[in-house]
C-alpha cells in the first residue's frame, strides 16, 4: 500500500472514531439497580420427610459500562433460606452472596438487548438446627457464579431486566429474576 493510501485509512478511521466517540458516550456510564425472584438450592434432601429447597431471592446491584456491549457489577444477593428435617430433628440455612461479574451486552435493537455475565462470588451460610442437628454453625467461601438475561430499555435511564444465573457452589443456587436499572 502506498503512503498516500495509509495517511488516507489511517484519516479515515480516525474520523470515524471521532464521530463515533460521542454515541460510545451515550452508552457509557454508572449505574444501579434492583432485582427479586425465586432461589432454588440443590441440596440432598433423601430419607428426610420435609423438604424446602426454594425462597424468596433479592438483589441489589451497581455497574459500570464501559460501552454498550462491556460493564462490570458489584452486587449484593439475599439467595434466602432452606429448610430441612421430619419434624423434630430439622435445619435451616440462610445464604447470601456478595459478587463481582463482568457483563457482556448483545443489542437486539435500540431497547432490547441480552446478556451474559460470569464472575466470582463470596457466599455466607448461618445454619440453625434442632433435635440431632441442635445448634448453629456458619461457612464462607469463594465460588463463580455466571448467568444469562435480556434487558428492555424504556429510556436511556430506565430499563428492566429478566435473568437467570447460578451460584456455583457445593450446594449449587439458582436464581431467576426480574429487576429494574436505572443508569446515571
């Protein structure tokens, strides 16, 4: 290629990230968000009479997009509580997370979107028991979680999410989920 067509590509391209700068501007930025929905653990409940693997789940959540496609979440999860036993010997687990993902974003259109996202996450467990399980015991540790949504944008502010994601531990925790998110 001759030098008068590289100064030409190389003016070229960098018009078009000049023009460019501002719409990727649009798309970055911080926001914060809310989410419920229903946890289910994979516990091992054989040769009990009563068994509650599934509760109530929220999250709250802040993020940054880098652009439209690329951002990083810091949230904190309340994956609720499970229940165990037959009656006099039983025990209950309440769980939560605390998790960093990254999240990459595939828009459909200008307001709908889907998304994958995969991190780590801290987990804490408090247990209580009755019976031969009288007592209480709490457990932490590190793990990944990942999962999968879509996002519809009602504005540039405000959107609403549905999601599914997995908090890979020992006893592994489903989530499904619809919040809202509100971008600064």
């Amino acid at each position: 290629m001759s030098k008068a067509r590289k100064g030409l590509a190389i003016l070229g391209l960098a018009s078009a990230m000049a023009f460019a700068a501002p719409a990727f501007a649009q798309d970055m930025g911080f926001y914060a968000g809310v989410s419920f929905g229903q946890s289910s653990a994979d516990v091992d409940c054989s040769g009990l009479a009563q068994c509650d693997d599934s509760d109530t789940a929220w999250k709250i959540l802040g993020g940054y997009r880098f652009n439209r496609n690329l951002a990083v979440e810091l949230g904190y999860t309340d994956l609720g509580e499970v229940s165990a036993g037959d009656g006099v010997n039983n025990i209950t687990a309440e769980a939560t997370a605390f998790e960093l993902v990254g999240v990459a974003s595939w828009p459909l259109s200008n307001e709908f979107s889907v998304y994958g996202k995969a991190g780590v996450f801290r987990w804490d467990v408090d247990a209580t028991g009755t019976g031969l399980f009288a007592g209480s015991e709490s457990d932490s540790g590190t793990d990944l979680t990942f999962g999968v949504g879509v996002q519809y944008d009602f504005t540039k502010q405000l959107g609403v999410r549905g999601e599914w994601q997995r908090y890979a531990a020992d006893e592994d925790i489903d989530v499904i989920s619809i919040g809202v998110v509100f971008r600064f």
